[in-house]
C-alpha cells in the first residue's frame, strides 16, 4: 500500500519507519530541507532504541523515503496521514495551524479519492475541521473521507508501542472507510475498535487525562505519606494489587512531562470550558502537577539549609528515560530553582545534554559521568529514573561528593540500602534517612 505520512516528529518517523517494515511504501514528508537532508543521509532528529536501525533498513531496501514534495507523496498514496505538531496556546487551547496547513496542501493537490487519517493528537471536532479545509481548498470537487486514528505510543518505547499497541482506535464516518485503515494494521494481529470520528479523538485525550489522574493523585498521597510518617511505595503496591485501579502510573516522584500529557490536559479542560463544562478535577489534576518541582526543591532547603553557595549534582535532564526529548521536563524547573536560590549545578544526562544545553540556563556544568558531577558537591538529586543511575556504584558516587546526600525525586533506591552505604537520603511519599549529618 502506497502511504504519505506528513510530519517527521516522534510520531511521523515512528509510523513510517513501521508502516514501512511491514511491507508498505512509505514517504515521509517534512517541510524542513535540512531535517529531510539529514533524515535522507541516515540521521536521526530524535533518540530512540531502535529507530535508527529500522529507517536505516527500510530506506536500503526501497520502502522508505523522505522528501518535501507534499503534492507528489499526496497524488501517490492512497492513505495520508496528518502527524505535524499541535502545541499548547497560552491559554491551553491547541494549536492547529500546523494541520491546517497540511489539509490545505492535500486539498490543492488531490486528484483522486484519498482518505487522510489524523494521527496528531487534536481536540474533539478536529476531523470535522479538517473536512471543511480540504473541502474549502479543493480546485474541484474530489471525493475524500477524514478518519481519527490517534497514537498512544511512548517516548522511548515507541516502536514497541507501534508494532505492539493495547489497541488500535479508528474513528471513521462509515465501516467502508475503516476497512482501509484495518487492511493496513492487519499484520501487527491486534485488538482494534471502530467508532465514529469524535469518539476516536475523545479516546486519545480522554486516556491522557485519566493516565495523568492517576498520576497526580499518587503524588498528592505521597505528601500525605510525608506528613504522616507512612510509605508511599508501599500505599502504591497495595493499592496497585487491586484489578480495578492496577499498577501503572501509580508511581509518586516529580510528576508527569514531555511533549503529551501537560498539553492534553491542559487541552481537555480548555475543550470542555468551550463546550459549557468546567472540569474542575482535571484542572486540580494540572495543579498538583504544577506544585511538584517546587515541593521537591523546598525538600532540599528544608534538609540543606540555605541553598545559596551549595553544589548540586543534578543527575537525569530527559522528562523520562530513554529519550533526549526535553519538553516539560522537570529538571529544567528544578534547575532553574536551584539557580534561582543560589546554588551551582553540575548536570549529567546519557542522551539528552545537547538538548539540554539549548534550554537550561548557561551556567549549568556539564559533565561526562555521575561520578563527576558528584565530585564535591553538598548533595545528588535524581530528576530522571535512567537504568543507569539504578546500577551505580553508590559507594564510589558517595566517595566523590562533599556530604553524602541525596535526594531522589523517583525512588529509584532502597532508603534501608541507602541507610547502610552511609547517605543522608530523602525521596518522595518515604520516610527520610537522616543518620548522617555532616
């Protein structure tokens, strides 16, 4: 099947790559000369296990090519697919310049009946908004039908995501038309559900918003734990046994980030104040998420003193492992905390610190290991849970610094381990461990 997929972010690549390796011919489009240029001769934009290899195979054998030409890949595919970016306003509506454009493009040069499949995360009413633009743009009149087929893959496990997904959402205006889409994800053996075009956008922002619920509603028991003396890991495990609420996104730390979940939140509850709703929970939801850097940086004051003058090594910058995506992340709010009270910071991260050094603040040092940026500092804080940090040698990380304290803002260690290598240790929702002073 000959597929246009507009769009070369974590969400274009991905799904052409994919779409690719299971047989299909695919053209990635992107406005971009340089990232096209640059995507052609094998390099990536983004980090991400696995991507690298399947463009690099798919583009050798013939599957896979980028371009810039929208009208060429538009007059050849019999599928296009929208994946362009829907940034938050400042009001936290969102952004559709992007799909406009694109609807406009595919508009102008279809000649032939074409079904464009919005995969870009966009508010309720968006397919409809599509259909007029391409409608409104059309030199004559060519017939086209406009599907909702959300994605749900992330960051750093975004092929598996892919090939693997709980369920593939297709919201089409007849069965006629979905069977197009299901003809194309038939490989990958999954479960599928057909629904009209608003509830297939619905479910996308409707699961982001719940996923963040879950979230938020942890790390505000988390402080409750914090007062009153109780653990919050283990709150979350038994909770977690219970089918109903299950185990993921049940873990207390810093908060949710990245480039989905602020601004689909923040999206739904705009989308809804339109429609008459205030959806007074879900903004609750964003504000606990909000408090979440400053209460764990006010942890540090509390348990160092002032700030002004420490060292602090700041260990994991990405908004999740795996990934050098820096969007949201909660390292640049701590950061820019701890610069704004008067500490330095020395910074480690194993992909993202050239993403990094474009958004935090210049004075940031940047370093090639932990054990660096732990050298004589008063004190290590962990924003980011890579696997990495999970395997250090604490004993050498604690021969490094000044005082050994920590703060860990994703309890990704044992305080009794923590107790035993002799750290001062503070996390999240968990009793401190204070029998180090120094």
């Amino acid at each position: 099947m000959n597929i246009c997929v507009v769009g070369t972010g974590y969400v274009g690549l991905v799904t052409g790559a994919v779409f690719a390796d299971l047989g299909n011919e695919v053209v990635c489009i992107d406005n971009d000369p340089a990232k096209i240029a640059d995507l052609t001769a094998g390099r990536m934009p983004i980090y991400e296990p696995g991507l690298e290899e399947m463009v690099a195979r798919n583009v050798a054998d013939g599957r896979l090519a980028f371009s810039i030409d929208l009208t060429g890949a538009v007059r050849r595919s019999v599928i296009v697919f929208i994946t362009v970016g829907t940034p938050p306003k400042p009001d936290g509506q969102t952004d559709l310049s992007a799909v406009e454009d694109v609807a406009r493009g595919i508009a102008k040069a279809m000649e032939r009946y074409t079904v464009v499949v919005n995969k870009s995360t966009v508010p309720v009413g968006t397919g409809e908004f599509v259909r007029e633009v391409i409608e409104r743009h059309q030199a004559e009149p060519i017939p086209f039908d406009v599907v909702s087929n959300p994605e749900f893959l992330r960051e750093g496990s975004a092929i598996e995501d892919t090939l693997r997904p709980d369920r593939i959402v297709i919201g089409a205006p007849t069965q006629q038309v979905a069977m197009s889409l299901l003809e194309l994800y038939a490989p990958l053996e999954r479960p599928m559900i057909i629904t009209d075009v608003p509830s297939a956008e619905m479910i996308k922002y409707a699961s982001n918003a719940f996923l963040s619920t879950k979230i938020s509603f942890i790390n505000a028991i988390a402080n409750i734990c914090e007062m009153a003396g109780a653990d919050v890991t283990q709150v979350m495990k038994g909770m977690g046994m219970d089918a109903r609420i299950g185990a993921g996104f049940l873990s207390a730390g810093l908060g949710y980030g990245g480039s989905c979940f602020p601004k689909d939140t923040d999206s739904l509850v705009h989308t809804a104040s339109t429609l008459g709703y205030d959806f007074a929970l879900l903004r609750a939801v964003v504000e606990i998420n909000r408090e979440r850097a400053a209460h764990f940086v006010d942890l540090m004051a509390k348990a160092l003193g002032p700030l002004e003058g420490r060292s602090l090594a700041v260990l994991g910058l990405a908004f999740k492992p795996n990934t050098d995506d820096m969007r949201e992340a909660k390292s640049i709010e701590v950061v820019e905390r701890l610069l704004e009270l008067g500490a330095s910071v020395r910074a480690y991260d194993p992909v993202a610190m050239p993403s990094a050094r474009r958004m935090l603040p210049a004075t940031v040092t940047y370093c090639e290991s932990p054990y660096e940026a732990a050298d004589g500092t008063d004190a290590v804080v962990l924003v980011t849970e890579w696997n990495e940090f999970k395997f250090l040698n604490l004993e050498r990380l604690r021969e490094a610094m000044r005082r050994p304290v920590v703060f860990d803002g994703r309890n990704l260690w044992a305080p009794e381990r923590m107790r035993r290598l002799g750290f001062e240790y503070h996390s999240i929702g968990r009793k401190p461990v204070l029998s180090v002073r120094s």
